[in-house]
C-alpha cells in the first residue's frame, strides 16, 4: 500500500493515487500543523496559533480536541498516529510518506552527490513533488510563513538543478524559463549568469551581452553597485569565447554559485563545528573578496570583557555551523530567551566574536527595542531600512511597501556568509520578516518572550537562559575584583553574589562599583545596598532572587555629581540612542562636561558608548533613570530644552535639503540648547540618517508631554527626509500626532498643513481615498484662513492626486487653479511648478504644443530660481511633449537631463516615469532594445518600490507586447 500525505499542494492524504476523505479544511489544516513537524510534539498552544493565529475561537482548544479524535479514526489505517505527549501531541509517519519532508531530503541529497547526473536525478525527483502553482489555501500567518519559506527552497532548488543542467549541456532541459524567473528576480546574479550561459551556449552571444548590461544598469540604478567578480568574469569569457563555457560533465558537489564563478572553494574554515566539511550540505559562495561587490558591515557591538559559564549555550550555538540533515537547506536559527539583565547579549556578542571566522562577509547587529520603558519596539519598516542602509543600499533604491523592502534586503544578503543578530525582540512576529532567506547566514534572536513561532516557520533552536550557577557567578565576580580581593572576604562577596542572584548585570554593576574603590571593604558595599532598595522595590527584572534596584541605586550613589545629575535625563528620551550634542543639550552644560560625566557612567556600566559619542543604556537602567528623572521637577524644563535642540536643528537641516520649501517660524531656541550647526545638503543628510529614530520618538514624546505647537513644528521639518527615504509610516505617525497637536491648539493653520502631508503620504502610497479626504480637508481650511499659497501647493497636491487616478481633465483644472493663486501671491517657486504641472496636463490631453510652451516656461524659471527638483520634473514633461510633436532626439536628451537630476536627487518614481517615456520615445524612434531596456529598468524600480500597481501593469504590458 503506497501512502503519500501532500502538504506542497492542497492538504491531502493519497493510498495508491486513490484520495483519501480527511475532512473539511480545518481538520485537514490540523494535520498539516502536527505533519510539518513529523515524530515532534507540537504543543496545543502552538496548535491554536497555526490554525487561528491571533483570532482563535472562545473553545478553540476543545474543537482542536474534536478535530483531533476524527484524524486519529482517519490516519490509522495508513500507517501513521497521533498520540498523547507530555509537550503536546505527536504525528508519527514515516518521513518519507509527507511529501514535503521528502523533498527536503531529496534536495539535502542531492547537494551532497558526488555526481552531476545523480544530482539532477534527486533534484527531478524533488522538483516533480511540487504542483505546477502553489495553491492559496490555507491563510492563516503562520501557514503564509510557510508557504514563503517552502517557496524559496523550491527557487533554491531550481536554480541548483539549473547549475547542474548548464553544466552538463542540458540547456534545453531547464525545468522553469530563465527569461521569466530573470524578471521575477531582476537582482538575482545568479540566475542572470545562468541566463547568460544558456543564450551564450544556444548562439545567441548578443542577448546573453544584452542580460548583462540589463542587470548592471539595474544594480548601479537600485543599488549603487557593480556586478559580482564572478559574473564580471562570465561577462568577460563570453565576450573572448573563453574555452572554460564549453560543457563539463564532469560533475561534483552542488555549490550556491554562478556558472562561471570558479571552483567553489569557499568552504568554511576554522575550529568550529562542521567547519571545513560542509560542502553539499549549506551551499557557501565562491570565495571572493566582498568589498568588490558589496560593503562588508562589521556591526557587532564590543563583547563583554569577561565572560564566564554558559558553556552548554555555546555548544548549542555552535551547532548552528554544523551542517544541516533532513533540511534542504533552510537557515540556521537560535532564539536566546531569558529574563532582563541575565545575559541573553552578552552570550550572543561573546559567541559571535569567537566565531568571527566563519562569517567573513559581515555581521549585522540590529537592537529591535522589544522591552524598552517607552513600549515602542523597533517597527518592521524602521528595521528592514537599517539593515538595507547597513548592507549598503542607497536611499533611491529601498521600497516603501514592507514585502518589496525585505525582499530587497534577502536579496542583498542572498549567497553571503554574514551573521545576523537580532537583539531584544519583542516577538516572532516582529523577527519573521527580517530573516535571511540564504543558508549561507546565520541567526541569533535574543528575546524576554518565548520565540516559539520560530520554531514552528522556520526550526529555531530555542536556548533560555537562567541565572549564573554558583560557581560562574563566583568566577565572574573574581575576575571583575581580583582573586586576592575576593579571597580576602569570602562571607561579604558571597553576600554579594546572593544579592545578585546570579544574573550578570546586576553582578557586572557592582563590581563596578568596587573597582572604583579598590580599598573599600565588600562588606561596607552590602550595608550600601541594604539601604538603598527602599522605595525602588518595585522594579522588574523578571527575577524576584535579584535586588537590581538596590545594585542600581547603590552604583548611581556612588558617581560623582556630574555623572549623577546626567544619568536621570538619559531616561527621558525613549530614542534608541541619544548623541553627545543632545546629551549636552539635556544637562544645558558644555560638551566636553557631559562627556567626562558620560565617560565615567560608561566605566560604571550603566551607560554603553555604542558607537563614537553615541549613547545607550539597557532598558532596566532606561526604566531606572526614567523613575529617578520623574521624581526631579527640573527634568521638565531638561526635556524642553532637548525639544529645542532637536527642532532647531532638524528644521536647519531640512532648509538644507529643500531651500525652496515652506519654512516655519521658530522661537528663539532656550538657553544651553545649542542646536548644531550644519555646513551643507550632505551634513544635512548625515545628521538626519543618524537622528531620524529619535527624532520619530520625540514627536510622539511631545505630544505626550503636551508641547503642542513643538510638537506640530517637529513633525511639519521631518517629511522632505522621511518622504526622500520612503520612511512612509514614519511619515504618516508623526503628521498624525502633528495634527492631534494643532487640534489642540485649535490653529487651524497648523491642521491644514498636517492634512496636507498627510495627504501627500497617502496619495504616494495609493490610499487615494485618504488622501483626498485630507487634501480636501486641508483645502477647506486654507479657504476660510484666506491662505492663497496654502490654497495653491494643495491644488497641486490634489492635481497630482487626480492624475494618479487617472482624471487628467480635473487634474488639469486643480493645476490651473495653482498657477493663478500663485501668481497672486508672487510666488515665483510655486508659479514654476503650477506651471509645469499645466503643461504635463495639457500633453496628456493631447495639447503638445500648449504643453511644451508651459515647460519651456516652467524651466527657464525653475533654472534662474536653482530648483532643481522641479527642474527634474519639467525636462520630463518637456521631453514627453517633444516626443508626441515628433522630435525624438530632442526628446530623449530631455529625457536624460530628468534621469539625471532624479538620480542625484534620489527620486525612485520619477526615475521610472522618465525610463518609460524614455522607452516609449526609443520605440517610436524604430529602436526596439533600446525601448525594452528603459521599460525593463523602470519596471524593476517600480517593482522595488512595492506600490504603483496600475504603472506597473503597464509597463509589462509594453514589455510582452513587444516580445
């Protein structure tokens, strides 16, 4: 009897082909959550989550009961069972008879063949067990989860059979187009060289030339960077007829790289576990230097300087290099779990520094800020846009739409052998989509929650961490103080040690302490700690063995009175980070004071210098210094003053970056602010990239604390930044509270300008709805506040809307009605645009010779006003007229100008409008390449940038009418 249970395709159950009942969905989604995890329990909680997700129903663990007593009748008779287990229930099947685990078996097999034809063979095998499309049911989150998951490896898997086929000489065997999973993966290099050699090998030299500079226009476009060494090289043998591209049949072990990239010789090396031996079994890349391809991040923070114990966590990390079995090639996971202050960083940064050699194209160190005193933990967008920026995207090329953007990031981490360290999570959910999807990377979450999710989507493994064993704990406190020290007072450092109760911070923290008075009897330092619990013995460590408020209190007793006057205001900021300018701006003192007193809270361990003259404290010590600055009637007026630092000099900042922008009237500054003074467009950018966090934080703040009028003006200086980075949920945040703050104030001024933003966000991210509810709100208000400038920048804003909607009449009318406001109120800048605006319009309209006049109008002025934002519009405007008048050379040099300006300014969009108005004149120019090329191009970016669904639609269907 021949039993196969699907899980690839829609849930079933089949006996010799025959199908067999296992009931509605639900029941049957029941036995794809315990089959995933074949022969391991699965507990009821986690059960309920993969069947229900967040929304479970009032009985749910009483209707998985009945579900599971129909499966159980249903399942016996082939073969398999589902038991009682102390940890849950069990689904005992022969792993061969689910599909799913036979496929990872399969694929783990083939990449340790020792042949090209036995690979193929077990790669056909693998690849047949999938449906031709996978089907959309079920759609709960985890079950989605999966279903990406499942699907890289099927990619994974093509692209190894691909290799194999390529090197035997079996083009005409490739089991999925080339020319179709380039365009599904425009920046995968791997594919591209595949596709090349395939063209190449077929005589078709010139298009596989043409896939070539294709990808490297796309990745100096979206990314800033050059092709790989290895496909620089397949390029170069291609165009010598290099005798290496003839077919080698040779065979070998699978390797995750590009036909033509080399021999593989990128095993791992060094001491640790499978180090040297994994070949075939996690795919590892050619051995080539990385900073010729991209910029290699080495973003671990310092490890801990002493470092006891835990060598049961080590091991256990350690497995995570060993290679894999029974996992066609899924990346290795551990999720650290433990109390606050038990060590869960300082474990990861200890393994991760010792294992430095076995990830030589970087290390990645995000802190998503799970447990902060704030409760505002890192966002997936904010997060994925660190890792983007860490792995060296540039601004221009990083999606708006959260699925477009962590694709991106998996593609720029995909094939490199990089360590990924997401600290504090609050939970999988924030984690998921922020993981790899190559083998070649490893993953080390650390999180206060149980990360069971984890396990269920991707097989983490889990570690939780207790406090230190007596021993350790003894040991690290001896090489904090000295042996001669603590054998000196054996009774008063083991009554230290039972303060602390084993956990490591509160033990780093006092010996600290100790340090600082080397003379000073332990036994004094107990009586300093039993006093200073006190009224502080409310705070939660998550461990009732540990006094940290007392370890806490005492430390922060014994600083100088600089140290102890700065650590409370370190508290009132809920940023990530905080700078030495702002830290001075909080003390209203001069920098070089606050940076002896942070000097000495760093030596004390309750501040870390994470990065050069930034700070971070962990959340405990936050939430400490937090209580103490409450208790302080000066921390209000503190706070103000870092209010004002901030608002001054984002607002300079912000004139930097669009000098023909609205300004805003600012009050002077408070005294000891000292806002920094910025040289130029690119200080402006750094000081911003480095602040934008805090700054998002501190908007929120405001409104909190009530600073109304600072909070709208800190919200109206941050959109020419965050709209430039595509940090649309920042964005909408902050013009959200800005609008709350100006509905305080009841100024209807403030409101309209909120709206407007708001509108602006809305209409980039399609909410079109939205947007012309606040654009038409904002409008309504301007009217009756006889705004006329206001009136005409929200006509353009609604001109703009309509376009998008696809009414270019009333688009035109709103542009019309711009153009006169501001040539009411004499506003040059404005007139320019409006201008430009009409003219698009009229082109659209089929007026092209009323359009052209209205650009060349727009441009001269735009061009003595040194606009060159808008100047970037009009030249495409101009060239989109000029094209339909005929004149396509001057067109096309129009065209370019746009492209230009758009790639210096960043504008994704309007780089892709011009590359397809650039096409459509290539195309009526008799130029068929060069227009597919310019469309293919502006598709990608539209793609990357995750929303412009109608654009993106179009332009595919230039691309394969023209096929």
């Amino acid at each position: 009897m021949a039993v196969e249970f699907c899980l690839l395709q829609t849930i079933s159950a089949q006996v010799d082909g025959r199908e067999v009942d296992l009931g509605h969905l639900r029941q049957r989604q029941v036995l794809a959550a315990l089959l995933v995890d074949a022969n391991r329990p699965v507990s009821v909680e986690r059960l309920i989550d993969r069947l229900w997700g967040e929304g479970p129903p009032q009985r749910a663990a009483t209707t998985l009961y009945s579900y599971l007593s129909r499966l159980r009748r249903v399942i016996e008779p082939l073969g398999a069972s589902i038991s009682r287990h102390p940890q849950g229930y069990v689904c005992e099947v022969d792993p061969q008879a689910v599909d799913l685990h036979r496929f990872r078996d399969l694929v783990a097999r083939a990449r340790s063949a020792g042949d090209d034809t036995h690979a193929a063979r077990l790669l056909t095998e693998a690849l047949r067990l999938w449906p031709g499309d996978t089907p959309a049911e079920p759609d709960t989150p985890w079950f989605n989860a999966l279903r990406d998951t499942l699907e890289g490896e099927r990619l994974a898997a093509e692209l190894d059979l691909n290799d194999v086929l390529l090197r035997q000489g079996r083009e005409s065997e490739l089991p999925a187009p080339l020319r179709l999973l380039a365009q599904a993966h425009p920046l995968d290099e791997r594919i591209a060289a595949q596709l090349m050699l395939a063209l190449h090998r077929q005589g078709r030299t010139p298009q596989a030339l043409e896939v070539y500079r294709g990808i490297t226009r796309l990745l100096d476009a979206e990314l800033g960077l050059a092709p790989s060494p290895s496909l620089r090289q397949l390029h170069q043998d291609i165009l010598v007829g290099a005798p290496l591209l003839a077919v080698d049949s040779a065979g070998g072990p699978l390797a995750d790289t590009p036909p033509g990239s080399g021999s593989g010789s990128g095993s791992a090396s060094g001491s640790g576990p499978g180090a040297g031996s994994d070949e075939g079994h996690r795919p590892t890349p050619v051995a080539v230097p990385a900073e010729a391809r991209f910029p290699v991040p080495r973003q671990l923070p310092s490890p801990p300087p002493v470092f006891t114990g835990r060598g049961r966590a080590m091991a256990e990390l350690d497995r995570l290099l060993e290679p894999p079995s029974g996992h066609g090639g899924t990346v290795p996971i551990a999720g650290i779990g433990g109390s606050g202050g038990i060590g869960k960083t300082c474990l990861a940064l200890h393994w991760a520094h010792q294992r430095l050699d076995q990830f030589p194209e970087g290390q990645l160190y995000l802190n998503l800020r799970g447990f902060e005193p704030s409760g505002t933990p890192t966002t997936v967008a904010s997060a994925l846009r660190d890792l983007l920026d860490s792995l060296g995207a540039p601004d221009g090329s990083v999606p708006t739409g959260l699925n477009a953007r962590a694709g991106l990031y998996r593609s720029l981490i995909q094939g490199r052998r990089i360590l990924v360290i997401l600290d504090n999570a609050r939970d999988a959910e924030q984690v998921l989509p922020l993981l790899p999807g190559s083998p070649t990377c490893v993953v080390i979450v650390t999180s206060r929650h149980h990360l069971a999710g984890l396990v269920t989507t991707h097989g983490a493994r889990l570690l939780t961490l207790g406090p230190l064993s007596t021993a350790d704990a003894a040991s690290l406190l001896t090489r904090r103080l000295g042996r001669e020290r603590v054998h000196k007072e054996p009774a008063a450092a083991a009554g230290l040690l039972q303060l602390c109760g084993g956990l490591p911070l509160a033990i780093s923290i006092i010996a600290a302490r100790a340090a600082v008075h080397p003379t000073f009897p332990l036994q004094g330092l107990i009586r300093d700690l039993h006093g200073a619990g006190g009224a502080l013995d409310t705070l939660d460590a998550g461990d009732d063995s540990a006094d940290l408020r007392a370890v806490f209190a005492s430390s922060y007793g014994a600083l100088s009175e600089p140290a102890r006057r700065i650590f409370p205001l370190l508290g009132l900021l809920a940023g990530p980070d905080i700078g030495l300018a702002a830290v001075a701006a909080l003390a209203g003192a001069e920098p070089r004071q606050v940076g002896r007193a942070l000097t000495e809270l760093v030596r004390a361990h309750l501040v870390t210098a994470h990065r050069p003259d930034r700070y971070t404290m962990h959340d405990l010590l936050r939430a400490y210094a937090a209580e103490l600055a409450a208790a302080d009637p000066a921390s209000r007026s503190a706070f103000e003053r870092l209010v004002d630092h901030y608002l001054h000099t984002a607002h300079a900042a912000d004139r930097l970056l669009s000098p023909h922008g609205e300004p805003i009237a600012l009050t002077p500054a408070l005294p000891g602010a000292a806002p920094v003074q910025l040289a130029d467009h690119q200080a402006a950018l750094a000081w911003f990239a480095a602040e934008h966090a805090v700054l998002t934080s501190l908007v929120a703040q405001a409104r909190h604390a009530e600073l109304h009028v600072k909070t709208w003006q800190l919200a109206a200086v941050l959109p020419t930044f965050l709209a430039r980075r595509g940090l649309w949920d920042e964005l909408t945040a902050t013009q959200y509270a800005g609008l709350e703050a100006a509905t305080a104030l009841a100024d209807r001024s403030y409101q309209a300008r909120a709206h407007r933003e708001l509108g602006n966000s809305c209409c980039e991210t399609g909410c079109f709805d939205d947007a012309q509810a606040h654009l038409e709100q904002a409008l309504d208000l301007y009217r009756e506040l006889g705004d006329t400038v206001g009136q005409a920048h929200t006509h353009l804003n609604l001109g703009w809307l309509w376009e998008r909607r696809g009414d270019q009449q009333r688009g035109l009318e709103h542009d019309l009605l711009a153009l006169d406001r501001f040539e009411a109120a004499d506003h040059e800048t404005g007139r320019a645009r409006a201008l430009n605006a009409a003219g698009w319009d009229h082109a659209q309209l089929g007026k092209y010779e009323e359009a052209a006049d209205f650009c060349r109008e727009a441009l001269a002025l735009q061009q003595h006003l040194g606009d060159r934002r808008g100047e970037a519009n009009t030249w495409d405007s101009l060239g989109y007229a000029l094209q339909h008048l005929g004149d396509h050379r001057q067109a096309a040099d129009c065209f370019l100008r746009s492209l230009h300006l758009n790639e210096e300014l960043g504008h994704q969009y309007n780089q892709a409008e011009t590359l397809e108005h650039l096409g459509d004149t290539h195309e009526a120019g008799g130029d068929t390449a060069a227009a597919r090329a310019a469309w293919q191009r502006a598709a990608d970016l539209l793609h990357a940038t995750g929303h412009h669904d109608a654009d993106l639609h179009r332009l595919r269907g230039k691309l394969q009418n023209r096929s």
